[in-house]
C-alpha cells in the first residue's frame, strides 16, 4: 500500500478576499483541508475537505467561512493539499 502524502500552503488575504480565495483554492482541487487563521496566527476555522464534495455539499462550509470572514481584516489561509 502506498502512503498518501500530504503539504500545506499558506496565503495571506485581507477579509474581503478570504471566501473568493477558498472557492478558487477548492476548484484548482486535491484540497484535503482549510484551515482559516486570524493576524494573531490563532485558528478560527479549520474544515476538513473530502475528495469528490462538490456542488451543495460544500455550501455550509462556504457560508461558514463568508460568516468569519466579515469578521476579519486579514487573514491567513492554511491548505492542506494532497501530492499527486
């Protein structure tokens, strides 16, 4: 059996552009997780991510993150990705 590996990446966004930057982040696809993180580095919101969600599925997570990011001037956005 293989092992599945993993990597993160990290983007700074001001509030305005954290749910623009999650919907492109979840279309370029491979994202196991997101983790959205204050200025301070402290985790606000962290969704795991299943291969496959799409469509309806993904639009609790995505008012989720609309509601914190209103909240927010800046932010960091944490993906986990799978390595293909």
């Amino acid at each position: 059996m293989s092992e599945t590996k993993f990597h993160t990446e990290e983007f700074s966004v001001n509030g305005e552009e954290i749910l623009a930057k999650v919907k492109q982040l979840i279309r370029e696809g491979n994202i196991r997780r997101v983790i959205i993180k204050d200025k301070t580095g402290r985790i606000l919101v962290e969704f795991p991510l299943t291969v496959g969600v799409v469509g309806a599925a993904l639009a609790p997570v995505l008012v989720a993150i609309g509601a914190v990011a209103a909240l927010l001037s800046e932010a960091t956005i944490v993906v986990e990705k799978v390595d293909e």
